[in-house]
C-alpha cells in the first residue's frame, strides 16, 4: 500500500474521525491533511494517527476547528 492508503486508512479506523472528511495528500511520505473537525483535540488525534501510519515523513496540518 502507499503511503495515502495507508494514513487514509489509519484515520478511518478512528472512531471519531472517520466522521470526518480528512483529505490526505502526500508527496514522497509528506503528508497534509485538510479538512474541518470539530476541536483542536481531534486535530491532534489525526496528527498523531498520520505519523504512526507506515512510510510518512512529515506531517503538515492544514486542518482547521469548525466554528460554531
């Protein structure tokens, strides 16, 4: 698998942001994840989740908090 499958896959199994729609894009295992979430906690959870997905370099965070 590549690396977006597997950060892809990574977050889908994560019970609170599969609910999400995190887009992944990577160049050569830099990855940026884009999207809204619901809280700066869950943008850490996705940032940890990426990192621990296989073949990932570095993690750029291009998520934001959607604002209420």
């Amino acid at each position: 698998m590549d690396v977006t499958t597997n950060v892809k896959m990574a977050l889908m199994n994560d019970p609170i942001l599969r609910a999400f729609n995190i887009e992944v894009i990577t160049n050569k295992g830099d990855v940026r994840l884009i999207g809204i979430v619901d809280s700066q906690s869950q943008i850490d959870s996705a940032m940890l989740i990426a990192k621990g997905a296989e073949g990932t370099h570095a993690i750029h965070d291009e998520l934001t908090v959607k604002r209420s």
